[in-house]
C-alpha cells in the first residue's frame, strides 16, 4: 500500500463516526451502580462486585492487568448498599522493611462514598499517613478543616453512614493531575465519588488494617470483624 494511501485510511479511521461513537459511549454509560446486579438473596456478591469494578475500568480506561479481577479486595461494608457506600481496592506495595511504603489503587462507583475512618498507631510504631492521586473521574476528599460542605451539594451522604452525617466537613475537590495528602496524620477522612466513579492512586508510608477505625459504629465492627 502506498504511503499517501496509508495516511489516507489512518485518518479515515481514527476520525470515523465508529471510533468517535466508541469513546462517547464509553463516557455516556457511566452510571451508577445497582444493588440488583450484586446481591445475591440479599448478601453482597463479591464475584458481582468485581463485575461493576472491572466494568468501571473499561469505561473509565484503566489499564486492565491480568492480576487485577483476583487481586481486588470489594466490600459494601455490610451496609446491603453498595450503591451508596463501599469500596475496591488493589493493593501493589505494603511494606516495612528497607523503609516502609504503601502503594494501592482505589475504585470508587458513581456516587459511592467510602467511609469516615482514621489510623490509630500500627505496625512498626507507624500512624498511617497517606494522599491520593485521581486518576480518572473525580472524588471529594473529606476531612478535618473549615466546613465548606455547604458549596458541595451534590454530595449526599447514605442515611447508612452515620445517620447520613461525618463528623468532619472540609470537602477538596480532586480531579486527574491532583494530589490530595491527608490534612493532618490521625484524623477523620472520607471520600465521595463524582457522577462517573473515581479511580484514585493512593499512596501512604504503612497501612495496618486492625488500626484502622470507622466513624459508624456498624461499619466498623464489620470491617474489624472481617
Ligand atoms: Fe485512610
């Protein structure tokens, strides 16, 4: 094929109404996620979980590594709402030795919050500290500082978390190219994805699961318990 000929069809191509229907698609289908599709007789399906979770990395355009469905740790919590509250998360680095540093990579639906929690002292002496980096899609940040909640409408906190309540008010809006650091190692924190979900790198110097402590009392039983 002559080379005119080449750049020709590779024009066509990338221009055509096919690929640019591929990719608005891809953005128009970004909505939130149904209970139906992952309960089972009214028990959170982990396997369904996981079927939202890499459905949401498709449209959002993670990179999907052969290790990521296995590897992906999901829970509603317990909260029988995964639609309003919950998280997935993939853990690629935690470790104490030669340093300590954490890597994971966290996936939020559109519209699910993840819920106030805070790090007490856990291995190694060490309080977890810890800020995100958004991806793809968006999330406010909650945490300690002025309440500006006021400006945030669109957040709806479930009546499952707290009564529909946190005990911190300090929204940061975080968008892809920000970084987001806890506001002050120890206190309260939590996440609310925008209208297309949220994939957030997160990065932290140690995290200790039995250190960690949710603001709802339920919540926190259960992921302590878990
Ligand atoms: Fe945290």
């Amino acid at each position: 094929m002559k080379r005119r000929t080449l750049l020709k069809k590779t024009a066509l191509a990338a221009a055509s109404p096919l690929a640019l229907g591929m990719f608005h698609s891809r953005r128009a289908s970004a909505a939130a996620v149904r209970n139906k599709d992952v309960y089972t007789d009214g028990k959170f399906d982990v396997e369904k979980g996981k079927d939202a979770i890499m459905a949401l990395c498709e449209r959002l355009g993670y990179h999907i590594f052969p290790e990521l469905r296995d590897g992906l740790w999901v829970s509603d919590y317990g909260t029988g709402q995964f639609d309003k509250l919950g998280l997935a998360a993939y853990s690629f680095a935690n470790q104490s030795e030669g340093g300590a540093f954490m890597l994971m990579d966290l996936f939020l639906m559109p519209g699910q919050m993840l819920p106030e929690h805070w790090h007490l002292e856990g291995d190694h002496g060490i309080t977890k500290n810890e800020g995100w980096a958004i991806r793809w899609g968006k999330s406010y940040v909650g945490g300690v500082g002025e309440n500006n909640m006021a400006d945030f409408p669109q957040i709806k906190i479930p009546k499952c978390h707290c009564n529909g309540t946190t005990t911190t008010h300090h929204v940061v809006e975080a968008k892809p190219g920000s970084f987001t650091p806890l506001a002050k190692v120890g206190t309260r924190h939590w996440q609310f994805a925008g209208p297309e979900g949220a994939i957030l790198s997160e990065v932290a110097n140690l995290h200790t699961g039995s250190a960690v402590r949710h603001s709802d009392k339920a919540v926190n039983d259960q992921f302590l318990g878990g």
